[in-house]
C-alpha cells in the first residue's frame, strides 16, 4: 500500500511539475507574442539629449487606442509614434514605403507632430534600413512625406496659414504666458488651435531663453482648451539679439511653445509649430527658405523652404538613444 501511495505521488509531482513547466512556457510564448519593438529618438538634433525626444513604436498588427494611450503615457514623452504596416500580408519595414502613422501625447492623439513624423522616419531609415528614399505616411493629417537627404530627414507638411487675433480675447493667456516681455503682434492659427505670439524687435534671445516657463494650471484655469491649444512665443532673429548658432549663422527666428492642453509644459522642438510659424515669418521676412532655432532648455534647429502649393519642407537630423522591446 505505502509503495502505491509513493508511485502515486511521484506521478502527481512529475504531472505538477510538467504544469508548471507548460504554463512558463505558454506565459513566455504569450509575452514574446505580446510584445512591441520601441525606440527612444531625439529628433532635429545631431547630438544626443537635445532636440525633442518622441517614442517610436512598430506595429505588425493594430492594437487598440486604449493601448496606444497607456504607452504613451508610460513613455511619459510628448509625442508617441506608432508606425503601423499597411498591410499584414507582404508588408515589410525594410521594403515597404506607405505606412500608417498615429500619434499620442501623455493625454491623448493629436492630429499632427512633426518630431515624432522624424522620428519614425529615422527609425524606419536608420534601425530597419528601409530601402526607399520616400516614405509616405497616412495620418489625420493627410499623407505626409518623408525624404532621406545627405543634410538630414526633410518633412513634407501642411503649411498653416494665420489670421490676426483680436488680442482682448487672449490677453490673460498671453500674459500668463510672456508676463512683461513687451508684444509685437498676435495671430492664431483656427486648424490647428495655435496661439503666436510675437515678441518686440528689442527682445534678445537671452530674453527669450531666461523667460519663466508659464505655469501650467494657471493656464489651463484660464483656457479651457476651446480655443487654444498651443502658444507659440517667437521673435525676429538678428545679430544684435544673439540670434546667431555655434557657426556665426544667423537664424530668421526663434521661439518656444507651450501646450498644457496636451499634457506638454513646454515642448522641446516643435514641427507642426513650425508648419504655422513658417507661414508667419515667410510672409514677414519676404523670403522662402528660413533657418530657425526653437530654444527650449534642449533646443533644436530647423532648416524650412515654404512651398507654393501651401506645403512646407521642414529639415532636421535625428540620433537613436534606446531600442527596446515593451510587453503588452
């Protein structure tokens, strides 16, 4: 009876054991299955931990927005990417040159970011050796394109034009946001939500750069987001005003851009501010192609040539930091 008992046990620990074994293995298989391939990239900068940082994520199959959104927010980042295959059947991120492309802060999707728009491109270019010079990608924002040049990644975006904004309705966002840096002008931009603020000829960039970051809740107290989304503190680039890079070139304008209504304090290096900033000073300055310098503490600049056909190309290098794979 007592050998039976021990065979018996010896059969239930061996069946135990292979459980166990099995369901590690199952558990295993489901995280490899479940997993993402990620990258850190630090966007319009040739050097790493400037410019602005945005995650990018491959997707061989679509996720839900729910996942997308929780990422995003474990990334904690302003933007993150996620380059998504066309099709499951014959796609690859090597040979493929249409993709679809989303993009989600903290909080929630936005309709456009161009570092991000680098970003995946460095990746897809950079870390998967995509074979094409052009990429396209299908966005909410339309097809937007992307081309490998010897000076860097050129964006092809939508260039948004701005109206003059009657400055009584704006006043307390303004001033929340400048505070006694003295204003040229304001106009605003209805498609993408994007307050600009222009600065007086007599700010330098040391003006610029030493301004206090506006305090976030202050204003999303004093704007709910139904009108502004975004602000936009520029100024004309001159000599005199230390405008200039480490070369001695000098840039057509600065600025710095404030977005708490998406979850950013203040955004490092901004495209989609660019696709309405370059309208502005292209009209100001009487001249197409502009060199800018958005001077956020990570700073980054931009090369831009204002198209006719109400697109702007907008230039800029980008450096891998991290790849990683996320578990879902």
């Amino acid at each position: 009876m007592r050998s039976t008992i021990l065979t018996t046990c010896r059969h239930v620990i061996v069946f135990a054991r292979c459980k166990i074994i099995y369901i590690i293995m199952a558990t295993l298989e489901a995280s490899e299955t479940g997993s993402l391939d990620v990258f850190i990239v630090d966007a319009f900068t040739a050097k790493r931990f400037a410019g602005n940082p945005a995650a990018v994520c491959l997707l061989e199959k679509d996720i839900p927005d729910i996942e997308r959104q929780k990422i995003a927010s474990e990334m904690n980042l302003s933007e993150t990417a996620y380059i998504q295959k066309i099709s499951s059947n014959g796609d690859s991120f090597k040979e493929s040159s249409w993709f679809n492309l989303r993009w989600f802060t903290p909080t929630n999707e936005v309709v456009l970011c161009g570092h991000a728009t680098l970003a995946s491109a460095a990746v897809l270019f950079h870390c998967k050796g995509n074979v094409n010079t052009t990429l396209h990608f299908k966005t909410l924002s339309g097809t937007l394109l992307a081309r490998k040049e010897d000076q860097g990644i050129v964006l092809d975006l939508p260039l948004y034009a701005t109206v003059v904004q009657d400055e009584k309705e704006v006043l307390s966002v303004v001033k929340a946001t400048v505070g006694s840096l003295l204003v040229s002008e304001i106009h605003y931009n209805p498609d993408m939500k994007k307050l600009l603020v222009r600065l007086d000829n007599t700010v330098t960039r040391n003006d610029l750069e030493s301004m206090k970051r506006p305090d976030s809740n202050s204003l999303l107290n004093i704007e709910d987001g139904s009108h502004v989304r975004g602000v936009m503190v520029t100024l004309r680039g001159t000599k005199q005003g230390g405008c200039v890079d480490d070369e001695g070139e000098v840039y057509d304008f600065i600025s710095r851009y404030f977005a708490p209504w998406a979850g950013i304090s203040e955004d490092p290096v901004t495209g989609s501010a660019h696709a309405v900033l370059a309208g502005y000073w292209s009209n100001v300055l009487e001249k197409k192609q502009l060199y800018a310098r958005q001077c956020s503490p990570r700073g980054g600049d931009l090369r831009i040539v204002v198209r006719d056909d109400n697109r702007v190309d907008i230039c800029g290098q980008a450096v891998i930091v991290m790849k990683a794979q996320l578990t879902l």
